[in-house]
C-alpha cells in the first residue's frame, strides 16, 4: 500500500506530460484526482499508525539493510497528511490560476514530480533513496520557480539552483561519509551501527554536512539567502507550495528524522537547533517587518515561522516536540493560504507593491476576509490555530527553564501581528485606489481551495483534543520522543 | 589517506569556484568539478587495494572485488548531476536573453 | 564553419562521410550495450546515453534539419513519457506477487540473454527515457541558441 504514494503521483505526471498537450482540461482532472487519492490514502495511513505503529514495506521483496524499504510510522504519517492536503487544496487553487500561464500541463507535470519527490523523501527508510528523492523535488522546485521566464524568476531560479545544488552537495558528502563509517545506507542499519561502534569524530563531521545541506533545505537564518527571492518568483501556486511544505519536508523533517531517529540526539545538538531557531525567528521577522512587496513580506515571515519550530523542537521535551510539530502542520496551513491570497490580489489587480493597493475589501470578499483569518492566525490571536502551537511552545520554553527562548517567541509574534496589521491597513483596508476600480473578485476554484484553507485555519485548535491528538499528533510526537529505537522497530518488524 | 584529502581539496576549489566567480557560466563549471570531486570520493571509498571490478563472469569466482554499491550510487548521482546541470545551462542562456550579460554583479534585480 | 554559396548546411564533407559510415554502428553499439546490461558492464543508462550521442551526432554533422526529421521534437516529448511510465508499469506489474518492484518473471539460467527477469526490460524502458531524454535536452539547447540569434 505505501508504494501507491509514490506510483500514483509519478505515474499522474507522466501521463499528464503524455496526454496533457492536447487538453487542458484531462491536466486539471488527472492532477485532482490524484492529490485527491493521496490525501485519502494518508488520512487511511493515520488509522493504519494507530492499528500497527510502525509499517515496513520491503520493495521488491528484499529485506530491509539489503533492499530499500518503505517506512510508515507516525511522524511519516503526520507529514504526510499535511503535504498531501496541503497539495490537493493547491491543486483546486492552480484550476483557475494558472490559465494566465502557457503550457499548464508543463506546470502540472513538475508540480506532480515535486509532490512524487516530497512523498518519497517521508516515506523512505534509505539514505540514499532519501537522497534521490529530495533531489527529484528540488530539480522540480528549480524549474517551477523559472515557470514565468521572466528576468526576476530566471535570476531568482539561478540563485536558488546553485545554493540547491550545493546543498545537495553537501548532503551527498555526509552520506558517502557515512556509508564509508557504517558500510550501510539504510537508516535503522546505520543508527544501529552507530550504537555499536560508538561515537566518533566522523559522526561530528557528518553531523555538520547534514546540518549545512538540511539547513539550506529548510532555511535556517545563516543559510537563508535563496528563499526570499526564490519564493515570491514563483506562480503563487508554487510559493504556496515551496513555503509550506517544501522546505519542511526536505529541511525539517530530513534533518529531525536523521538527528533524532539515527544519531540519537545529543545536548550538543539541541543547542545548536534551538540556537539557529531562535536567531531565524528574529532576523525573519526583522526583515520582513520592512518590506513592501506582499510577497517577499511573507516569504521572510516563512523563515520566522520555521524557526518557532525548530527552536520548539529543538527544546527536546515532549511538550517542545508537540508544539513544534503542531506548528509546523499549522504554518503549512496558514502560509499557503496567505500566498494563495497573495496569488489572488496579484490576479486580480497585476500588482505586488502594498502602496499602491488599498481598499480591496469592498472588491475582494472572500480574498480579504480569508486573508483577515490567515493574518490572525500566523501572529497568533486566538482562537485560531497558530494561538494554540504559540501558547504550547511558549510554555514548553518556561516548562524547560528557557524563559529567554520564551520571551524571544512572544517579541516574534508581537513583531509578526505589526507586520500583518501593515498588510492588512495598506492592501485591505481603507479607501479604494482610484486604479483599481475594475477589479474583481477572483474565480471560483480560487475561492473555493482559499475557504477551505481558512475553515481548516479557525477550527485547527480543535486537534489538540485528547482523542484527535491521539491519532494525529500524538505518534509523531512519539516517534521523535523515542529516538534511537526506530531502528529496532523497523529492523525488528 | 591523502587521496581523501585531495578529494576534499577538489571539492573545496568548486566551492571557491561557485562562491567567488563572478560568471554564470564559470559557476556551473564549479558546480561540475564539486559533484565530480564526490563523485570521486565515493569510489575511493569503495576501492580495495588491488581489487578488481565487479563484474559477475562466467566460471570467476566472486573474491576481491571493489565494493559495487557506491559505484551504483554514482551512477544514479552523475544522472542527478545531469539534469541540474542541464537545467542551469538553460536558465543561464535566458538569463543571457533577458540581460545580455554573464556578470552576476550585474544581474541583480532583486533586492531587499 | 565556412559558409559557402551553396547554402549547405552541417559540416565539411569529411566529417558528413565519416558520420554516414560510423552513426549507424554507433547506434547498434548503444542497442547492444542495453539489451546485454543485465550480464555485462553496461545498461539503460549507458546504452541510452549512446544512442542519444548517436542522433547528437548526426545533428552536428549535417544540421538541425536531418536529425529532427528522424526523431522530432514531438515525438521525443511523447516517446521520453512513455519510456518513464514503462518503467513505471513494469515496477507497478510488481504488485501482482506482492510487492512493489517484485522481479516477478522467471530468472533463467545466468549469463543467459534471455535471463534475469525484468531487469532487461527495465532497462530498455530506461535507455529509451534516457535516450530520447538526452536528445530532447540538446535540441532545447539549440532552439534556445537559434532563437537568440534571429
């Protein structure tokens, strides 16, 4: 069954980039009902979680350390719920918005490579597998920034290719390294035979590549150049995507999975993790506090919020773990609603400057009052879903004797609410710019894929509830909680 | 032992080739000589001394061979190599078109 | 490259009469190389990089034109797809003995031909992706020059 993850979105981008040329309307088809059926199969792989734990499919029928396996446990499941949803409401959201582009089958073939690179990077239980994967969705995520062949996105697409690349690089060294230490590539393998040889200097070394080439991935402050020009070059479709769960899968979830599952996190570890989170909370929000463009705005507002999850995460305590997590799938909801929004303003009025917006709520409904939502949620006023994983992280800071991480979490979100109270006066509110009185409110699959988004946004706290958590968040937490003994129950499964 | 070290020195010379150059077109070579520089690197972690290559044949037993699963692991990564770099190629020739130069100092349009 | 009055595209006739008689073996060489990937050095990946080198090399020797009538651009995008989702179905074929990627046909007598199960098919559905998808890359790169330099 875990296989159908991969053989369904790359079996929909190849067929899309056969017949597609022909009809526009099989790529909108083939493309939803595929996102559509992954999102099925990973609601059904949560059930699966609570029933069996930890599932292992061995591909080809070969053992695990021998052939590469397939691994579904609950923080796998956990990341593939979010992307998958998040992958489907975008798939609605492209119906409509990528007619003013040419050649939309090319977008959605990428955009199915990219989901079929993200899915196989959660599900694999191989190093190296995991390797390929994550380049298969990066080479897509290059080419789908370039989607416009505009100056900005070509020179925005280059930039993000070559820090791609050396990323890449990176990761490829810690893994040639590790397979020379261990003489293994599947991940519970290696993490057993770390256990046996102990710790070394190699481990230190590899940890340091894997931190650099993850770190890019995800875009921790020191290694944040790209995202602010590759996210806002994009069709707004792609940022929604890159931005919400792009650079989670490849940078966080790799780098959690690795530190926490195969080395066995150490106090050295959290230090540096907490250190980078809280250095990205501030310096993304400083910068993004400053900027006009709506875009750019929210693609430095991306790397603020990554680092509330990587600072939660990286406190180690259970209750830390929880908060990061449940950020992270809520970050993934309300920032790509708020480029889906972003997308429709620049769809209806070709523009991306906050001066010269203003007054779109009598226009734009659903656009401004969704985007009111998403607003509210990321600078965590209750009773949305950012509120809930700010209060849980902020108490996980003070339960951890961390007061200093807390108080830098609340000048975050006070800092994040001034910005998007800019956004909110100078595009939504206040008097109509006299140019923009023709404007209309965007299409329907726009507004339909934006509602939901901003449903899941109000009613996102209610996952906290004990027997809601138990199935969605509470075996993630598990998994990241119990560490090293992820390779005695893939192994031993 | 030293041959890792040059490895690490080659790869290092695409990194300083990719950071400090300031044409599009030498990056992409830097970029090149780093996934060549692994590219090494994993075949030196897979040779033995006086291994030979591992080649199943008919009536040879299976003794001394280098290990085949980096070289395996190469192939997959040089086809990766492959695609990056003809994807760079092609984005460096628009950019060509849009800007008419090669100079990043010059491409910078944005900002902030 | 001297233009001469006759309006002849490609190379000088040195080159074009060495290509007339080596691209064909070239190309035999590349199907052989694919077809015994499973028992000798060699594969999809390999055997289909000579074949794509084949047609790159024709187009160099006697223009755009001669290469593009054999295999078009078209037909390229559709053949490249193809090749993918026959690796893709040959994988998914897998599923009829229980797993994924299940070699699932009889595995013959090593050092057979006809042996090793789907590894030989695999490998032409590879070398027929990789080939056309090579081929495909350096016409885009062309088209882009050209386009430029009109």
């Amino acid at each position: 069954m875990l296989a159908l993850f991969i053989v369904i979105s790359l079996g929909a981008a190849f067929l899309i980039s056969l017949f597609g040329r022909k009809s526009k309307v099989f790529c909108d088809i083939t493309c939803n009902i595929s996102t559509f059926a992954l999102f099925l199969l990973s609601l059904n792989s949560l059930f699966v979680v609570r029933q069996y734990s930890t599932v292992v499919y061995k591909i080809g029928g070969w053992i695990p350390p021998l052939g590469i396996c397939l691994v579904l446990d609950g923080f796998s499941a956990f990341m593939l719920v979010t992307l998958n949803l998040v992958s489907f409401l975008i798939a609605i959201y492209s119906i409509n918005y990528m007619e003013k582009y040419t050649d939309k089958y090319k977008f959605y073939s990428l955009f199915m490579l990219m989901v079929a690179g993200m899915n196989g990077v959660i599900l694999t239980g191989d190093i190296f597998n995991l390797f390929v994967f994550l380049e298969i969705a990066s080479v897509a995520s290059y080419a789908l920034v370039a989607f416009g062949v505009e100056a900005e996105e070509l020179e925005a697409s280059f930039k993000y290719a070559v820090i791609g690349v050396i990323s890449s690089s990176f990761i490829l060294l810690g893994i040639g390294l590790l397979y020379a230490y261990t003489s293994t590539l599947n991940m519970a393998d290696i993490s057993l035979t770390i256990a046996q040889k102990g710790f070394s200097s190699v481990i230190l070394f590899v940890s340091v590549l894997f931190m650099a080439g993850f770190g890019i991935k995800s875009a921790l402050v020191p290694f944040h150049a790209w995202l602010p020009d590759a996210h806002p070059s994009a069709p707004a479709s792609i940022s929604a995507m890159l931005s919400g769960v792009l650079i989670k899968v490849l940078g966080i979830y790799s780098l959690m999975r690795i530190f926490f599952n195969i080395f066995g996190v150490t106090e050295v570890m959290l230090t540096i993790l907490t250190a980078l989170g809280a250095i990205s909370l501030l310096v993304g929000v400083f910068l993004a506090i400053g900027q006009w463009d709506l875009k750019r705005l929210l693609a430095y507002h991306s790397i603020s919020q990554i680092g509330y999850v990587v600072l939660s995460i990286g406190l180690g305590t259970p209750l830390g773990i929880l908060g990061g997590l449940f950020h992270l799938f809520n970050h993934s909801i309300f920032k790509s609603l708020l480029f889906l929004n972003s997308g429709a303003v620049e769809y209806a009025t070709d523009n991306r400057d906050l001066k010269k917006m203003g007054g779109l709520k009598e226009k734009m409904p659903v656009t401004s009052n969704t985007s009111w939502i998403a607003s509210m949620s990321i600078s965590g006023i209750p009773p949305f879903n950012g509120f809930w994983s700010k209060l849980i992280i902020i108490l996980a800071c003070v339960q951890a004797d961390r007061i200093g991480l807390a108080f830098i979490a609340v000048i975050g979100s006070i800092l994040t609410l001034a910005s998007f109270m800019k956004v909110q006066k100078f595009a939504f509110l206040g008097k109509l710019n006299t140019t923009l009185d023709k404007i209309k409110e965007v299409p329907v699959s726009m507004r339909l894929s934006m509602i939901i988004f901003a449903a899941i946004c109000l009613f996102g706290g209610l996952l906290l509830i004990p027997h809601l958590m138990e199935y969605f968040l509470k075996p993630a937490v598990n998994v990241l909680v119990s560490g090293t003994e992820y390779a005695f129950t893939v192994l031993g499964g | 032992m030293s041959v890792y070290f040059l490895c690490l020195v080659l790869f290092s010379i695409g990194l300083y080739c990719v950071l400090r150059k300031r044409n599009i077109i030498k990056i992409i070579i830097g970029i090149a000589i780093m996934e060549y520089a692994i590219n090494l690197f994993f075949i030196l972690i897979a040779y033995r001394w006086q291994g030979r290559a591992p080649i199943m044949a008919q009536g040879r037993e299976i003794l001394g061979m280098v290990d085949p699963i980096p070289q395996a692991l190469i192939l997959t990564s040089i086809v990766i190599g492959l695609s990056v770099l003809a994807l760079l190629v092609g984005i460096a020739l628009r950019i060509f078109d849009k800007y008419n130069t090669f100079d990043i100092t010059k491409i910078k349009r944005l900002k902030g | 490259m001297i233009k001469n009055d006759k309006k002849e595209v490609g190379m000088t006739l040195i080159v074009k009469t060495i290509t007339r008689l080596t691209v064909g073996l070239i190309l035999l060489f590349g199907i052989y190389i694919v077809l015994h990937g499973h028992i000798s050095p060699g594969g999809g990946f390999a055997g289909g990089l000579i074949i794509a080198l084949s047609f790159i090399h024709l187009m160099l020797a006697f223009g755009r034109e001669a290469a593009l009538k054999r295999l078009s651009e078209a037909k390229a995008a559709i053949l490249e797809s193809v090749g993918a989702l026959l690796f893709l179905i040959i994988a998914v074929l897998g599923f009829t003995g229980g797993y994924f990627f299940l070699n699932f046909i009889n595995k013959g007598k090593p050092f057979n031909l006809f042996s090793a199960g789907i590894i030989p098919l695999c490998n032409i559905a590879i070398a027929i992706k990789v080939g056309v998808g090579l081929f495909s890359i350096f016409i885009v790169l062309v088209i882009l020059q050209e386009d430029r330099k009109e």
